[in-house]
C-alpha cells in the first residue's frame, strides 16, 4: 500500500504573526503562520474595506515556531527572520514577482528538532535592525550582526554565544537603545543550586533575573552587562521605545522594559527607578472569599498573553491582553530618560491572541489562539472616555512596595475604540468530523465540531464557494439565454439585460428598477443566439435569421441570412462575438461567415464563407487582447466529435489551424485567457474549454503562436451537457463557468487557476451583470425564475454553515437513518456552568446589586466564559439538525459533570414494537470534577438516554445512569450492545432496566482506551493513549461442542492477539479507523499518521480458535501479545489528527481517507491506484526535495548557502516528513504540487529524469488527476 | 561483553596506573573532554546517572518539545482548558525543578 498526502484546507491556526514593509512599498503586510507550519501573507486594505486579502501562502516543511520583522537603518524594506526546528536561522524576503518568500541568508547552527537547547523558540531584534538575538528554551542564545556590504547587500556575521548553562529562558527582547551598542534583555532563571540541593530551599530561594546582553560592535562581543531579580510570575517581556532622536532633538522614549507578570505590570530598566502598576481585573462576586465555600483558593492572577507597542510621531501606547482577552492600554510619562509614570487602562475585549499587530493605518490585527483571526480599525484611542486609568504615580513608592497593591476591577463593556472591519474565517480547532452525504448531492459534505469554548461551531463543509443572492424573481416563461449589454464602451455599468425564449426576446433596462423596453432597437420577435456591445456605441445581436446591427443613433443595419442556391433559407446557429468580430455558423450549410469591424464602426463580412464539413454546434472567439486588432483564433465544434481552430488572420482568414478529436460530441465552447503559473509564469495563457453533451469538461492550452491545442484535461462536472460561459469576476478578471448539474466557476486566484463549484441552483444560463448597486454581479437563469448573485470570497474551496455551540466541543455522533440530526458531547474545563453559577451567587451573603454584578451578566460569545478553578466544568449534551441548522434539544449536564463522548446504540435487548428493529439509545460517558493532568475525577458516568419517539430523535430523555471507576473516553456499539473503553479497560454492556449491565471485560491495556472500532462479529481494534493500537478478538464462549464441557470454555471473553512494538499516543476517539478486517489507520498526538496491519496468518487463527484459549495460553512475545502489529505506512501531517474517515469527495472520485486536524487542516490520503504512479511520484518527491523552489529566480538567493532544500526554513524535508518515525510508504503530494511553481527550466530538467521522459505537462497532469480523482 | 558504563568504570580504576604511562595525558584531556561535551549538550547523559537526573531530563526536554510545536501546545491548551500562554508559562516555570528535589545520596 502506498498513500498519497494532500492537503484540501490548509491549517488556520494562526501561531504568529508579524507585521512589516516586505515589499519594499510603504505598504504594510502581515505574515501569518498557520498551524505552525505555513507562512501567509496578509495585505490589509486599509483605504476602503478594511478587509485582510490573502496573497498567497508557502508551505515551509518545517515547525515556524517564531518570526520577526527588521529593517536594516536606512533601508525600506522589512526582512523577515524565521525561527524554526531546522537547527537554522533563516533571513527571508517577499519576492514580489514570484509572490513567495525567498531565502536570503541561513546559517547553520545546531541540530535539527525542536529541542530546549537549540535556539528557535524566541528571536528578537535590534529595533535598528543592526543585530537579532535567536534563543532556545535554555541555555543557548546567539546574535548575529546584520549589515549591508558595499553593494547594498544584505549581510549576516557569524554568530556571537551569549550562553548562560542552566538556565531556563522565559521571555528574550530586543531593547531600544537608540544608536547605542544594541541590548537585549532575557528573563532567566538558573537552576543549577535548585539540582544540587535535595532540600527543596534552593529551589525556592532561586530568582528570575531579568539580564541585559549587551552586544559590543566595537569588540564584536556579547557581554552581560546587568541583571536584576524581578517577580517569580514574570513570563513576558515588552520593548519600550528609547534611544535618543538626534533629528528631533529628544528621546523616542525611557528605554528598558516592561516585565509582565501575574496581576502586575513592572517598567525597568538598569537606570532610573522602577515602576509598577496592577492590570485591572474583572469584577467578579463570586471571587471574593468567604462567601463561597468552593471558591476557597486564593484567586489565580491574570497574565500577559501577547503585548503590542504603538510609536507614533510624538508618542507612543502599548496594548496587552490578558488571558481573558482584555486589553490593555498602557502609556508611559517621561522626562528624557527619565520615567514620571506607568498608567494603564482598559481598552477594550478581543479574541484571546497568539499576537498582536497595529498597522500605522490604525489597524489592530488580532491573531487568534483558537478560531477566526481579526481585523479591527481604531475608532479612538480611548483618550476622553470615563474609564479610570491607573498611574504608578499615584501610589505609594511608585507601587514598588513589599505588599502589592490590590488590582482595581473593571466591568468588560462591547467594543468601543475598536470596530471589527474583517473576520477571517477559520475552522480551527477541528475536533471532532464527519464525512456524510446528507444533501443528496454527488459529493458528500464534511461536518465538524470547531473553535473552543462560547466561539465554537458545529459546521457543516461543502466544496464550493459561497455565493450570495441579491435578486431571485419569476420570470414570464422559461428562458433558455441570458445576456447583459452596456450601451457603450465608456459604461460603467449594464443598461440592458436581454433573455432569449423559444420564440422570442424580452430586453429589460437596469435602473431603479428592472422593467421592459420596447425601443431597443432589438428583435423581440425571435430568439436571440447572442448579444454584444460592438465597437465604441454599437449594440449587436444575433437571432437565426440574421444579424441586427445598432448603431447610437438606433439606425439598424441587418444583415439576413443568406439563401442556399437551391433558394432554401439557411439559418444561423451558432454565433460567437467580441467587440470588434463577429462570427456565426450557418445550417444546414455549415458554412461559418466572418465578420470584423472596421475603422468605420461598420461591420463588413470577409468574402468567403468557409464549410466545415459538419454540423457545427459550437464557436468561440477569445476577447480582443489589449491593443490588437482581433483575436486571431476561432474554435469550432462540430456534430463529429470534433473541435477545430481556424485562423482568423488577415493573412490566413479561416484557413484551418488545428483540430481536436473529441470522446463524445460538443456541447459548447470557450476560449478565455486566465493567468496560471504552472503552464506560463509571465503571461496569461489562452484557454479553449470544451463542454460535452455526457458532461465532461476539457480544457486545452491553445498556444497562442502556433494555434495548436496542447495539454488537455478532463473534469467530469455532472450529469448535463456542459454550458459554458465567459464571465467577469471583481476587478475584471475573467472567468469561465461551467454549467451543468452543477455551476462551477473557473477562475485564476494567486496566479493559479481554479475550478469549484458554486454553492447555488443548477444554473440554465448566466452572464455578468455589473449595476451600482452590484458591481461585480453574475445573472442566471435557474428554470422560469431570475436570480443576481455575487461570488464574495475566491480562494476558498469549502462553504461552511455554522450552527453555535456553547461550549467545546468533545465527540460527535449521527444518526444513522441519514435524518441529518448529530448528538454532540460539550465540555469546558475551568469554567462555571450557568447552574453553578446560581449556587454560587444563592452562597453569597447578599445578592449583588445591578452595579456590582461584573462579568455576571456578560455574554460568553464576546467576553469569553466565566472562569473558575481546575475541577469545574460546564458541559451539555446538545441535538443538532443539520439540514436546518439548527439546534433541537440541549441537556445541560450539573454538578461540574462533563461530557466527553457520545454513542449511539442500537441494543438488541430492546426492540421498538412499531419497526421490529432494536431500538437506538444515546449513550453519554461523562465524569465529575474531573481534572486532566494528573487525570483524576470524582465520579464517572455512563447515561442512557432515550430518543424520544415522537420527535424522531430530536429530544432525548433520560432513562438511567451507571457509575463506572473511570472515565469511558471510546463508546461504540458492537453487536446490538455496547463497547466501552472504560480507564484501562474493555468492556461490553447490555441495556438492563435500571442500569447498564457489565457483560464481558478485558483490563489489561496499559494506559487509557481513547479509541475503539470494529468490524465484522468479532474483531475489535483498541487505541491506547500512549501504547498504540491492540487487535481484540471477542469470544463469545461455547455453549456446544468439545469446549463446551470446559467451564473456561464457556466464558465469553476479549482477547488481546496483536499489539505495536512501537508507544503511539493516539490522539483521540475519531483518530483511528479500520481500513479493513487486518489494517487499522490512526493519529497521534505528535501529527503522524500510521497503517497498522496484523499478519494475515494470526488473523486467520484467531478466527479459526472458538474460544480465544490458544491465544490467551501463547507465549508473550516482547511483553505483550504474541503477535505485533506491521508497520504498512507512516506519515508526519504536522498537525494533530483528529478525525479520519473514508469517502470520496468528488464525484464519481475514488475512496481515500479524510482527515481533520486540530489546526483546521482539511486533508486526504488517496491510495495509489497504480505501481506507476508510486514510482513517478516517488522520484518527483525526490527530486522536488532537493530543488529549491527559489534557487532558479536569479537574486540575493543564489548567493545562499546550502538553500538546494524545498523549506524555506532549511530542514530537511525527508526528515520533517519523518520527525517521530521514518515516512514509510507515502508520498508528499504538497511538496509535488509545488513543481508547477517553478520556473520552467527546472520543469522541464525534473520531468526529463522520470521514467517515461515525460513533460512537464504532463507531471501537471498527473498531479492534478490525483487531486481531483478522488477529492477537490 | 562489556557495556558502555563497565568500560568507563574500568578506565577510572586504571586511572592511576594509566596517569603513570605515557598516554595519562590522554586520558586527562578525553576525561575533561567529555565533561566539555556534557556541559555543551545539555541533556546527554552518563553511565553514573541516577534515576532522579534521567527523569528531569525528560521532563525538561518533554515541557521544551511541546511548547517547541505549536500544534501540541494548542492540544495541550485546549484539554487544560486554558491560553497558551499560561500553558507554556507553567511548563516554562515547571522546568525549573520538573520532579521535585533531587533524594538524599546516599553517599
């Protein structure tokens, strides 16, 4: 078996991001790192929208764990340095021309891994951009002087050590020292004394120091030059501004830095006194001790999660937030160097951030821990309001005191500086999915359980974009075309919409509203083949008696079809027009007549008229290119199976060019000129997109010198000829959607060409439509009905409908009768439920008053939820319909009991007397005042619930509930019953009238079931927590035959027979999946995938053993089972699996594997079909492994080392791919489709090496076959 | 056969015969040698290790290893139910003494 990786979503999870000039412009871009992994760019708009648009995204084959941004002194443009598990430094910059980052510098300097001694973790800056500062989690910290050689070229020294052994690193910042040697500051904490004494005193008497390195460029040196203890709960570091401005004559700022620890915010610096102010904290009754029982712990403070400084011209702010998403205005008063005071205020309440970035446009981008990123404009900075601000000059020795000052509190309010202008859609965290067709469609859709906490979703996933309608109404009859004109070329917008039914035209002016016309000048009293706008002013239509031309003055000039010299009457059948030529196809001649307009504005027809042959069912003519004449191309499909080029040049006009055999005949045709990188880096490339009547597409690559049609793929886009039309999306680019069962849209987005399908009805017919009030429209004919409707967001490739959850989402299960209804298990950890809530406020001694009730009254979706220590949870059991999106019945779970997963059994015991089927309850596995790490709990539950009968399962009702020693994280039914995974043990219940009745048990599984599947009457496969994958036979005892005499014989049991060598730690209930009776594909924790598969032979026996005695009496082999499991493939996705499923996502496609990932990756691995394929893709692999994506484009990048690597990041990419366990048996389809990035050249030079000596086409070809056989 | 400790246990008792020979130099400088290279890759470990030494060393390569891979640190937060930052803050405050004080020796 061998398996094919591509990504369909990439990761969402932003893990940082930075903002910076990386285009050389004054523009400011944003690089985001999704799911730790991918770099994108952001380009905010931040003159009009104040929308983020997404310019493209670069795979780095390697763990990004930090970015910064430097501008060298003088410079315009921001490098970008990344820190990753490469052992590298990495120094990059945007290639504009080739959209994507290129390596300028990357110096080796440690083993490869995300290791504590290897730096990669933190990076800071000299805010002049002379040296930057990589550091690891201990010990190690190196600086690297960055300069310019004399020809203006980037420079990077070798690297300065500023170790410190023993030394655990908290935070690492580069200090704004102005034009002085450049500093930086870490926070340290040296555990040596803490090893060495047994006592525990030294530990406790260890300081974290605060330590500024001090590189000297004279000595080229790094020295300690001052270290000071700061608070024990420090874990943050901010830069604040300093250095003085020899232009302005003053200092930018203090200097030194702000230590962020619990509750406290402390400025420092090695001169000058130290100021301390408390961050405001929420007002929260029920914090306050005494009253409450439960709440006897002192109240945890509050940290810094992510900080951002703002300059500007005279001053400057910082924001932070806190772990509930507060902001935090802080300012600074200074004298010179000196600082007067610290004061802080609230700002406002955002999603909680990994980073933060402020655009000098008065941009906050709000990088997202979890969930959709955001965009927000600042509508004030939160100067005159009635917020009190809190100043380190107002207290006691500048709040430097030995007792701290109690924080003040506040009462979080809607966003009132900010305003959110963009909400970049995330599915991140996935936790839980499903692959099910409940549409009806011919592809299935994806539902998942997103986001964490009030923000989560259950979504649904549907390939396709999104489309939005404006207009829907009834027409008079049914139309079969559909047209809109503008009057004259200067228009902005459409004047007329034309239809065309079977006997006749209806024109229809846009304005105000959308009403007849008679004076058009058009013929109304037959149908129209096509409308165009000819010339500067002209208007044309073509009917099958004959062309109407319309001049400005509304003179017509017609041109009739011409009689056949046996004096029948021919008549027109198919047209094709551009602004400046005309060409139609006559019948049953099946001459094609050609017309150009001249300098005149007249049109005249080319003297001959040139017979096909055949029927002709189809033409097409590109659109005049910009500053030409005419296309010189035409395309004609004919009735036998063919399509022709014919020239339409002067000096060849309608001599044949080319011809295209066909596998069945065509329906319509379509050139268009798209941009796409992988056939032309430089120029668009022309397009001949054929439809056929069986509902194939194919689209040819005309090459625009030679006229002949190369590189032809096929698509099959539905059941219905295809229809095609040449359509203008935003901006004017052009477009080609294909209609047949199904719209779909082929467009070029990022430089690459796209094909998906819109999320809207079968469309009959469609065309631009551009109107004040919807510019970038598209109409469509659906039936007797008209619709206008936008396409908002290109790029995208999945549609989600959302429905809201409360809480986080744990497990997920569907009703098996395709009724489209889903029972989700919600838990929060350290969160009060609402039930909770009340007994706490019942507790208090009085009742808060309307003023005092704080964060009681909030809304979780916009403030977060109300936190309360580890042991509390808010949980529920919710029924979700999806096809109505909406939510049906909700348990709200008490007592601090969450529920961690849902099954839904059909017990045999039970059966319903209406259907005579055994009647499916739901099952809930649940615990009390659980805490996870140590895993412990109070009580553990498994309830049953009943379906209620008259509301088909969308309201439950509980029937019992039984106590279990331990938590049951994997439920499943088996055999009319149910298994559970209960701790370390296997069980089997049956339904009992008050209880669930413990049937058979296994206990002997190391660490914890967290995964159960099964197939067939017997075979059971187990995933352990951290052990891997067990094989388990059920044995259901003998009650005849030989053993039946043998009491141990007769006992029905689980029997262990195959396990791993290997400790896997499987991620999760939905991470593992039986590909067949032997072969089980799971997820680990680590982002690896794996194909486990027993031997065939141990497989047979254990069937063949009746009651599992052989097996059990087997010698153990390694400690465990006496036969191991084979290792068939392995694979490191990068993120965490969380759901694997199998389907077929396109349609007619083949069976892969779906997975989901915790970072929102959306992915599949397709099993290769072919012994062929393996080795093409293998050797492409290969090869692409060591091609640099960036080392063809001549510039700074040549002039980098070592950079032969396909990572922007320089790691290997055989090793990232087996960063746990060597990659055995599956190719890296991302890495392959990265081949049509590069330049042509190298193209060609890796397509010669494979077998068969193939083209790049063709390698094109076969990536995008893959794809599209078996997903989108 | 001898294991990797026996050898080094062997080589110490013929320490001072070996200080005698010719290569006693030799034997200083591999000596100091190889505390050069523990002291410069943090995390390696010796055949004198005691049980106690080994577990902190997983501990701290375990706590660096998950907030070094974003992907596990968000798994992480999302169980404890709690923000990233706290979650790498308490493993960054863990490293300091991951198993508590090292036991009494004997010697």
């Amino acid at each position: 078996m061998h398996l094919y990786n591509l990504t369909l979503s990439p990761p969402s999870a932003a893990t940082v991001a930075v903002a910076g000039q990386f285009s050389g412009t004054r523009k400011q871009e944003i690089v985001v790192c999704r799911g730790g992994c991918k770099l994108e760019l952001l380009r905010p708009d931040t003159t009009v929208s104040g929308k983020a648009h997404a310019i493209f995204e670069q795979h780095t084959f390697g763990v990004v764990r930090s970015l910064a941004s430097f501008r060298l002194t003088g410079g315009s443009k921001d490098y970008l340095i990344v820190g990753s598990d490469s052992g590298r430094i990495t120094i990059a910059e945007l290639d504009v021309k080739a959209n994507a980052f290129v390596v300028v510098h990357q110096e080796t300097f440690g083993r490869s891994g995300s290791r504590r001694i290897v730096p990669g973790q933190y990076i800071a800056t000299d805010p002049k951009g002379r040296a930057a500062m990589i550091g690891a989690m201990e010990k190690s910290k190196l600086v690297y002087i960055l300069n310019r050689d004399a020809a203006a070229n980037l420079t990077i020294s070798s690297p300065l050590e500023a170790h410190k052994p023993n030394a655990i690193i908290h935070a690492l910042v580069g200090l704004d020292v102005g034009y002085e040697n450049p500093t930086f500051a870490a926070l340290e904490v040296d555990y040596e004394e803490a090893d060495r004494d047994s006592t525990g005193e030294a530990a406790e008497a260890t300081q974290k120091l605060l330590t500024y390195y001090e590189l000297d460029l004279g000595l080229n040196h790094v020295v300690r030059r001052w270290s000071s203890p700061v608070e024990k709960t420090a874990n943050h570091l901010v830069q604040v501004p300093g250095g003085y401005n020899q232009n302005t004559e003053r200092w930018e700022g203090p200097g030194g830095v702000l230590v962020c620890s619990e509750d406290y915010i402390t400025y420092k610096h090695s001169v000058g006194e130290e100021h301390r102010v408390p961050m405001p904290r929420r007002l929260n009754p029920l914090d306050d001790n005494g009253a409450s029982s439960s709440s006897s712990a002192p109240r945890r403070g509050n940290i810094v999660v992510s900080s951002v400084c703002h300059r500007m011209k005279n001053a400057f702010f910082f924001l932070l937030q806190n772990e509930d998403g507060d902001l935090f205005k802080l300012t600074i008063d200074h004298q010179d160097e000196d600082v007067r005071a610290l004061k802080i205020k609230y700002f406002d309440t955002v999603p909680l951030a990994s980073s933060l970035v402020i655009l000098r446009a008065g941009f906050l981008f709000v990088a997202a821990e979890f969930g959709g990123s955001a965009l927000y404009s600042f509508q004030k900075l939160g100067d005159d309001d009635e917020v009190p601000t809190y100043s380190s000059a107002d207290l006691p020795e500048l709040g430097m005191t030995e007792v701290k000052v109690e924080p003040p509190t506040f009462t979080p309010r809607p966003l009132d500086n900010l305003l959110l202008t963009d909400d970049l859609p995330a599915l991140d965290p996935i936790l839980d999915a499903k692959v099910l067709n409940l549409l009806g469609g011919d592809t299935p859709q994806i539902f998942t359980l997103c986001g964490r906490g009030p923000r989560s979703t259950f979504k649904m996933l549907q390939h396709g974009l999104e489309v939005q309608e404006a207009v829907s109404s009834d027409l008079p009859g049914i139309p079969n075309a559909i047209w809109t004109t503008k009057l004259s070329e200067q228009d902005e917008y459409d004047s007329y919409i034309v239809l065309s039914f079977v006997n006749g035209t209806l024109v229809l002016s846009i304005g105000e509203t959308i009403e007849e016309v008679s004076d058009s000048g058009f013929l109304t009293s037959a149908p129209t083949l096509a409308v165009q706008q000819l010339g500067a002013s002209a208007l044309l239509q073509v009917h099958p008696k004959g062309i109407r031309h319309i001049m400005a003055d509304r003179r017509v000039v017609e041109w009739a079809a011409p009689p056949m010299p046996d004096g029948e009457q021919t008549s027109i059948v198919a047209a094709a027009t551009n602004s400046r030529q005309v060409v139609v196809a006559l019948a049953p001649t099946n001459e094609i007549v050609y017309f150009e307009q001249d300098l005149d504005g007249q049109l005249n027809e080319y003297q001959e008229r040139k017979s096909m042959g055949a029927p002709i069912v189809a033409l097409s003519i590109g659109d005049v290119p910009q500053g030409r004449q005419r296309t010189p191309y035409l395309a004609v499909g004919c009735e036998d199976q063919t399509v022709r080029i014919v020239s339409l040049d002067p000096e060849s006009t309608l001599s044949p060019i080319s011809i295209q055999a066909l596998t069945a005949p065509p329906h319509s045709i379509c050139i268009a000129e798209m941009q796409d990188v992988t056939v032309d880096r430089n120029h668009p490339t022309l397009f001949v997109n054929i439809g056929l009547k069986n509902g194939v597409l194919l689209r040819t690559v005309l090459d625009p010198i030679s006229g002949q049609l190369t590189d032809t793929r096929t698509r099959f886009l539905g059941a219905k000829p295809v229809r095609l039309v040449r359509i203008k999306l935003q901006g004017g680019a052009p477009a080609v959607l294909a209609l047949s069962s199904r719209p779909w849209l082929n467009y070029a987005h990022q430089a690459r060409t796209h094909f998906t399908p819109l999320c809207f009805d079968a469309l009959d017919h469609a065309w631009t439509f551009s109107a004040e009030m919807c510019p970038d429209g598209l109409i469509g004919i659906v039936g007797g009905s008209l619709r206008i409707f936008t396409v908002p967001t290109l790029g995208t490739k999945l549609k989600a409908d959302s429905v809201a959850l409360s809480y986080t989402p744990r497990r997920m299960v569907a009703h098996p009768d395709g009724s489209g209804l889903f029972y989700i298990a919600e838990a929060d950890h350290r969160t009060l439920s609402p039930s909770e809530k009340e007994k706490r406020i019942a507790s208090l001694t009085r009742e808060p008053k309307v003023g005092e009730r704080g964060v009681l009254d909030l809304d979780p979706v916009e403030f977060g939820p109300l936190r309360a220590e580890a042991g509390n949870w808010a949980s529920c059991i919710r029924v979700v319909d999806a096809k109505a999106r909406e939510t049906t019945h909700v348990v709200e779970l008490e007592g601090n009991e969450a529920a961690f997963n849902v099954a839904l059994v059909p017990f045999a015991n039970s059966i319903d007397p209406t259907t005579g089927q055994p009647e499916i309850f739901l099952i809930v596995s649940s615990a009390r005042a659980a805490t996870v790490t140590p895993r412990s709990h109070a009580q553990a539950f498994l309830t049953t619930y009943r379906l209620v009968a008259g509301s088909n399962g969308r309201t439950l009702e509980l029937l019992h509930k039984t106590e279990v020693d331990d938590v049951a994280l994997a439920l499943r039914p088996f055999q009319g019953r149910l298994l559970a995974g209960v701790g370390k043990a296997l069980r089997i219940y049956d339904l009992g009238k008050k209880k669930l009745l413990r049937k058979v048990e296994n206990r002997n599984f190391p660490t914890a079931i967290v995964a159960l599947d099964t197939q067939g009457p017997t075979r059971i496969v187990v995933g352990d927590a951290q052990e891997s994958t067990f094989f388990v036979s059920y044995k259901a005892g003998m009650t005849t035959g030989v053993a039946a005499g043998d009491p141990a014989g007769q006992q029905p049991r689980l029997v262990i027979f195959a396990d791993d060598t290997v400790p896997r730690w499987i991620s999760g209930a939905s991470a593992m999946l039986m590909l067949d009776y032997d072969t089980v594909i799971a997820g680990d924790k680590f982002g690896n995938v794996f194909v486990n598969r027993v031997p065939s032979q141990a497989s047979h026996d254990v069937d063949e053993d009746p009651t599992g005695l052989t097996v059990l009496h087997e010698k153990p082999f390694l400690q465990g089972a006496p036969t191991k499991c084979e290792l068939l493939a392995h694979f490191h996705v990068g993120d965490v699996v969380t759901s694997l499923q199998r389907a077929a996502l396109s349609p007619g496609g083949r069976e892969a594997v779906v997975y989901t990932c915790l970072g929102g990756t959306v992915g599949v691995l397709v099993p290769f079909a072919s012994r062929e394929d393996v080795e093409m893709l293998s050797t492409l692999e290969m090869h692409m492994r060591t091609t640099s994506p960036s080392s063809s484009s001549s510039g700074p990048s040549a002039t980098a080392p070592g950079s032969a690597s396909c990572s922007l990041v320089g790691r290997d990419h055989l090793a990232y791919r087996g960063s746990y366990v060597p990659v055995k048996a599956c190719v890296d389809g991302d890495l392959c489709e990265t081949f049509g990035l590069l330049a042509h050249q190298r193209q060609a030079g890796i397509a010669e090496g494979l077998e068969g000596e193939r083209t790049p086409a063709d390698v094109n070809k076969k990536l995008e076959a893959l794809r599209i056989g078996s997903a989108f | 056969m001898l294991t990797k400790a026996d050898t080094l246990r062997l080589l110490l008792l013929f320490s001072p015969l070996l200080s005698m020979s010719d290569s006693a130099e030799l034997k200083y400088t591999s000596n100091q040698q190889l505390e050069h290279l523990h002291a410069r890759y943090v995390g390696t470990i010796h055949p004198d290790i005691t049980k106690h030494e080994w577990l902190v060393h997983q501990h701290r390569d375990t706590a660096a290893s998950i907030v070094g891979h974003p992907m596990l640190h968000s798994f992480i937060a999302l169980a404890e139910g709690e923000s990233k930052a706290r979650v790498a803050a308490g493993l960054k405050e863990k490293m300091m003494m991951p198993c508590g004080p090292r036991p009494e020796m004997g010697e």
